[in-house]
C-alpha cells in the first residue's frame, strides 16, 4: 500500500457556486474517490485544519503528497512548506496539480519564478503523450481530449523538466509542457497541469490514470542513504 495525502486549499468550493456545483464535497473528495483502489491508502487535508493538516506525524507516515492550490498560496505558512520540502528532500513523492504551480512548496523546490500563460475562455484541450515508454503513461492513449479546460501557454517560467511526459495544444494556438517530472534530494516531483476548479477535469478516467501512475512513479523507492560533510580517509593517507 502507497500511503497518500490529498492537500487541497479547499476555498473556492466553498466561495463559489460554479465550483461548488462541480465539486461539491472538495477537489480533494473527488480525487480521494476517484483514486480510491486497494493500492492506495488515501488521506486529505486542507489549509483551514491545524497545520493545513500536515503535521510531522502525517508528512512522516506520508509516501506521495498530491498538491492542490489556487488562492490560498500566500495562506500557506512558511514553516509548513519547509516540513514538506524537506520531506521531498527524504524521498517523499510530490504532485503538483494545475494552479499549484504557483505554490510556495513548487516554487521552492523550482527555483524560477513558475508563472505562465493562461485565459479562462473554456477551450478544448489535447495533451498529446511525449515519452509513451515512462510509466507515468502508462495505459493513457496517444492524446487525451479534455473539452473544456483553462489554457496555460509557454513560456513555463520552470527549470528544464528531467522528462517531459505530456504536451497541450489548446484551441487557441497555445502549447504547454503539461506534464514534467524534477528529481530533488531523493524525491520525485510530477507537475501535471488539467484541472481548472470550475470544469470536471478530475472526473475524467485518463486523468485520474495519469495521477495514479505518478503516484506510483513517485512513491519513495530504497535508496543509498546519502552520506555528507566531513569525513574520515578510507585509506592511510
Ligand atoms: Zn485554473
């Protein structure tokens, strides 16, 4: 069993209808069902719980953090995001879902600025698979049409992703590298960019197939314990 934790800011659904009609009980419910399988053993917090949720005990028992965040980044406390840093530093999986792109936690983890292109105009979207041998891909046909998304466009303010897996064209001309994995520490991060909170992206069964493969993508593996600072010569110098 992989040990999940769906962090979702949780506001928009409760300030608007359009979201909360679309996701009534929270991204992060939606999400916990629609991955539920007996692979997974799923959690949730939210920015309003004690310590968003993510305390030492819970970052501890967690082996992928999936990421959702929008309006909320600045409410998330500095000292948070430094516990979850470095449990990726550890080995700690981590998705970055859409609007989490501007959180505190990528942004960190990136080092450049995160920003982007973007226009709410309900357009159709195709994310075309790029690297169809990476298990992130695995049993995801050769482009995922979404109807209606928000458009992200190039340039992607990131680091130059270590795989690129996924490529959107939108109807309004624009490409976006939607699909990116970084290897920080010993952890591994998946940003994956559907899911604008007011369209029912994460209904969608090759969207919930991407997220449950990088979470098994991104699940701790065992590693060499990393050995550092000063030390003494292995042979008589
Ligand atoms: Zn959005």
């Amino acid at each position: 069993m992989i040990n999940v934790t769906i962090w979702n800011e949780f506001l928009h659904e409760k300030l608007h209808e359009e979201v909360t009609r679309v996701y009534p009980e929270g991204i992060h419910i939606a999400l916990q069902k629609g991955l539920a399988s007996d692979k997974l053993n799923i959690r949730t917090a939210t920015l309003e719980e004690a310590e968003h949720g993510l305390t030492e005990e819970v970052l501890q028992q967690t082996d992928v953090l999936v990421w959702w965040g929008h309006m909320g980044h600045d409410q998330v406390a500095d000292h948070i995001v430094d516990r979850v840093h470095a449990r990726v530093m550890e080995g700690m999986g981590l998705i970055v879902l859409h609007s989490a792109h501007f959180s505190k936690i990528f942004k960190k983890l990136m080092g450049t600025g995160c920003d982007l292109k973007w226009r709410e105009a309900n357009e159709k979207e195709r994310i075309w698979v790029v690297n169809p041998g990476h298990p992130i891909a695995s049993g995801i046909p050769e482009y995922i049409n979404l109807e209606h998304e928000e458009m992200y466009g190039e340039h992607f303010d990131i680091p130059a992703p270590d795989e690129l897996i996924f490529l959107s064209w939108f109807q309004g001309g624009e490409v976006f590298r939607s699909g990116c994995t970084f290897y920080r520490g010993q952890g591994k991060i998946f940003y994956f960019r559907p899911g604008h909170e007011t369209f029912p992206t994460y209904y969608n069964e090759h969207i919930l197939k991407v997220i449950d493969n990088g979470i098994h993508w991104a699940k701790p593996t065992i590693t060499a314990t990393p050995v550092r600072g000063n030390h003494a010569p292995l042979e008589i110098l």
